[in-house]
C-alpha cells in the first residue's frame, strides 16, 4: 500500500468513526490554493475541523498526533479561516480535532484514536 493509499484508508475510516459517532460530515478534502482540510464535521453547536494522520504500524515515523506540528496547527487554523470565509459556520463554535488511525494491513485491522479539541486558535 502506498503512501497516497494508506491516507485515503485512515480518512474513510476516521469518517466511518464519527459517523457512528453522531457526527455528520459536511466536507472532505477541502482544497484551498495553500492547503487542504481532510474532514470538516458538525455535531451539536459544533463545526470541527479534522486533520486525520495515518500510520501503517505503531512507531513508524512517530504517532500520528506528533504529526501535527505547531507550524501545521497554524496552517489549519488558516485553512478553517478559509473555509468559514467561505462557507459560513451557521453560528457554531469552531473545534480543531485529530484522528490518528493505525493500520495493521496483514491483519486487516485498524486503531482509531480520537483526539478532540487537539489545538486551539
């Protein structure tokens, strides 16, 4: 599985993830010319912006919330900017979480770890 390939696994499992979860998905892969949001949810007075990082096996290249930097934190922070400039946000408050998935290919199984409200604005 390729890198492109493991990304687009974790982000359909962390979308099934908050699906169960009560939250509805109202975008993927929001592209703006200096980046892209992987998932962007609502629920409750809630619009959450999700930066999903995947991993193939524990430990590889650190966890996938050590991936969000504080330079990456700032550049989703520009790109909820972005997108409320956009499209609105009905009122709601905004949140910032991370789903770090891992994937065990050879047995066919995943870890979902949640992290909400991961960073602020």
């Amino acid at each position: 599985m390729r890198a492109f390939e493991t990304g687009r696994v974790g982000e359909a499992l962390a979308r099934r993830y908050l699906e169960e979860r009560g939250y509805r998905i109202v975008g993927q892969n929001i592209r703006f010319r200096f980046g892209e949001i992987d998932l962007v949810a609502t629920r409750d007075d809630f619009l959450v912006f999700v930066e999903v990082k995947t991993r193939r096996r524990e430990g590889s290249f650190g966890t996938g919330r050590e991936a969000v930097t504080p330079r990456k934190s700032s550049r989703l922070v520009r790109l909820a900017q972005a997108y409320v400039f956009r499209y609105g946000c009905d009122g709601r408050r905004i949140r910032f979480d991370v789903i770090e998935v891992v994937l065990d290919v050879r047995r066919r199984k995943a870890r979902v770890l949640h992290l909400p409200n991961a960073f602020e604005m």
